[in-house]
C-alpha cells in the first residue's frame, strides 16, 4: 500500500489527465432549444396574413405593404451575416439572451407602432434580431454529444420549420380574435418567457476569455472576410446561393402577396382562413423531406432540377386563385415542395465543401435567401397593384423558369461513352 504523501501526488496526476467531463444535452433543454428556435424565426412571417389590415390601418399604399416583409427579410438578412459569426467569438448565453431581450422590445415596438415608419423599422430591427435562432442552433450543437449531434440538430430543426410553418395560421387566427396589434404583443410576451427559461437552463460558456479587447474585433472582421472568400472560391457555393435567391423569390411572390386577393371581393377570406393556407404549404415542405437523401445517393442535382420544374408548374393552378381556392391549395403545395426540396440539397451540397466552416457557408447562403424573399415580396406587392394577381403569377414563374434555365446551364451533362 502507498504511504498516503504518496497518494496526492498521484490523484493530482490523475485529475490533471483525465479531462472534464461536459454535461449531456437533456431532451428537456433540446426541447426548449427547439421551442424557442421556432418562435424566434416565426417573427418574419406574421405579417404575411396582415398585409391588407396592416395598409388599411396605417395607411401604407397597395404598391408599397411589401416592404412590411421586404424589411424583415432585409433585416434578417443583414443580422446572418453580422451577428451570428458573434457565437464563435463571446459567451452563447449571453449573445442569446440578449438577442432575445432587445428581440422581444422590438416585438413590442411593432405592436405600439402608431405610424408606417415606426412600423417598418421595428419590423426590420426585428428581423435583424430574429437569426438568433442560428444562434440557439449552433449553440445546440456545440452542447451535444458527438454521437447524439445529429439528433440534436434535427429536432431544433424541425422547431424551426414548424414554426414558419405555423407562423402565419396563428397569426391569423389571433387576428382574427384581437386584432393584428395582439400578434406581435403576444409574440413579445412569448419571447420574454422563453428568456427567463433559457436564462435559467442554458450552461455557462466554458470558453476562454480574449487575450484582448482588440482581439474579438479583428477576429470578428476575419470572420466576415472569410465568408466573402469562401463566396469567391468556392463555385458550388456561389451556384446554389443564387439558386436560392430565385427560389426563395419565387416563394417570397405568393406567400408575401396572396393575403391581398383573399382578403378581397369576392372571396373576402378571414385573416384565419387566409393563414390556413400555410398548413397546405407546410404539407408540401414536409414531403420534401427525402431531398437531403437522394443528395446522398448522389442525385442532387436531379433532384434540383425536378423541383425547380414542378415550380415553374405550381404557378399554372395558382394563377387560378380567384376561381378556386382548391387551385391555390394544390399550387402551394407544389410550390413549398419545389422549394424546400432545392433548399435541402443546397444545404446539403455546401455543407459538404468545407465542414470547418459550416457557420460561415450557412450565414453567407443565408443571406441570399433573405435578399430572394425579400424582392419577391416587394415586387409581387408592387405588381399586384399596378396589375393584379394574374401579373403575379408570370413573375414567380419568371423567377422559376430563371432558376430552371441557370440549372441547365451550371449542370454537366453526363459524357456518353464510346466504343
């Protein structure tokens, strides 16, 4: 047996080599994680049902109400590429509980705004705020455990897609029951006690402190540059960004503009009605679903071209709204499944270049989904006015058939070989 002066110096040793054990990821905080992910980004869709009560209320013109959406999109756009490489340089905790602190004060500002102005700039400050959810993504994953990371990140994933899914059927619906001011209060409430819950839940960042003040700021300008030169070297990723503004336009078309042919004579929807849509949407996005497969299979870009096809074919039955709404149902379908199945093996496809830089691929493609959703909507909005529905639905399928004509031209064709 050892002398006991002989033992310390072993259990030192053994303490100094046995590294720190992380504490798992519970599926109670993944929930939360997922929860307050799906809030987060449902904040850029409320509006969609509301446009028309937004103009009636505040006086915003029929040509100009897409700038409602077009400044949520701009926003979000603007806080993914400067505010989510943050998670790489201070505490998570922080950077996440103050996104959602002054994220729930512009909720707020929505919900008081007395005059346009007011409105369109909380609403921009608030898309700028709302990539938090990226945050809570990458801070997910960062907590997992390496053989339960993918599981992790699915189930925050799906939290996202249900809550753009079902952010604008709630948003009609409360409408509906307290007017268009309650939706972005309630909103506010939510994110305050989501706050107070991953205040509580979230671990303490473990990583070191910067040697320096200075060093987070050129570190936070490194990052940005990086992302610019992963855009120049990288021509996969160059394609499927400019893939991705194209169809996220063409999204951007019907879902930021179709709340103004509803509302009106003589279909004369609801605001619930009207968000019930997006529940026909959501099932074509869902059966998008095996798009992340077949990429696997090395079918990606089939696949893209596929979708981008039946995209250019939603735009035939939803040129038929004002007939039948079963036409707009069947056309949102088509179209949510085009597009969320090109979004899949876009994702998939950058992810594969660098897997070091998966933050910086998913923050500069990002920002080209952004950029497409919001010309989509300030341009249909515009169109509809000046034209009517029927001009709408040439432009989303202008925007397809230019994603379909950019896949022929980008997509090398198989050799055939000779004897």
């Amino acid at each position: 047996m050892l002398p006991v002066a002989a033992t310390v110096p072993l259990v030192a040793t053994c303490n100094q080599i046995t590294p720190p054990t992380r504490p798992a990821l519970s599926r109670r905080t993944t929930l939360l994680f997922a929860v307050a992910s799906g809030a987060a980004v449902s904040n850029v869709y409320l509006a969609q049902p509301l446009l028309a009560t937004l103009s009636h209320d505040l006086g915003i013109g029929a040509a100009t109400v897409g700038a409602v959406v077009t400044l949520t999109q701009v926003g979000y756009g603007l806080g993914l590429f400067f505010l989510v490489p943050l998670g790489d340089l201070v505490d998570r905790r922080r950077l996440v509980v103050a996104q959602l602190l002054l994220l729930a004060a512009t909720l707020a500002a929505v919900g008081t705004a007395a005059t346009a102005p007011i409105l369109l700039t909380a609403l921009a400050a608030t898309g700028f705020l709302a990539v938090v959810t990226q945050s809570l993504m990458a801070f997910a994953a960062s907590l997992a455990e390496p053989v339960r990371r993918g599981r992790v990140v699915g189930a925050v994933t799906s939290g996202i897609v249900t809550g753009i899914l079902l952010a604008r059927t709630a948003s009609g619906a409360l409408a509906d029951l307290a007017g268009w001011r309650a939706v972005y209060l309630c909103s506010a409430a939510l994110t305050l006690v989501l706050t107070v819950a991953l205040h509580h839940a979230l671990p303490r960042s473990t990583q070191p402190d910067p040697p320096a003040p200075a060093a987070p700021r050129l570190a936070y300008r490194a990052l940005l540059r990086s992302t610019l030169a992963l855009f120049a070297e990288e021509r996969v990723f160059r394609i499927r960004a400019l893939f991705a503004l194209l169809v996220f336009a063409a999204f951007g078309t019907l879902w930021s503009c179709v709340a103004l042919p509803l509302s009106e004579p003589p279909l004369s929807l609801s605001h619930t009605a009207i968000g019930a849509f997006g529940l026909a949407g959501a099932a074509g996005a869902l059966a998008a679903a095996p798009a992340g497969r077949l990429h696997d299979r090395g079918l990606g870009a089939r696949t893209t071209g596929v979708a981008l096809a039946l995209l250019v074919v939603s735009w035939l039955p939803l040129a038929l709204t004002r007939q039948s709404l079963w036409a707009l149902a069947i056309g949102a379908v088509l179209l949510d499944l085009a597009v969320q199945a090109v979004h899949v093996t876009n994702q998939s496809m950058i992810f594969a270049l660098r897997p070091d830089a998966g933050g910086r691929l998913m923050g500069g493609y990002m920002v080209f989904y952004s950029i497409g959703s919001a010309v989509g909507a300030l341009a249909s909005t515009a169109v509809y006015a000046r034209a009517g529905w029927g001009a709408v639905c040439v432009l989303g399928a202008v925007f397809s058939v230019l994603g379909l004509l950019l896949w022929a031209v980008t997509t090398p064709r198989p050799r055939r070989v000779t004897a």
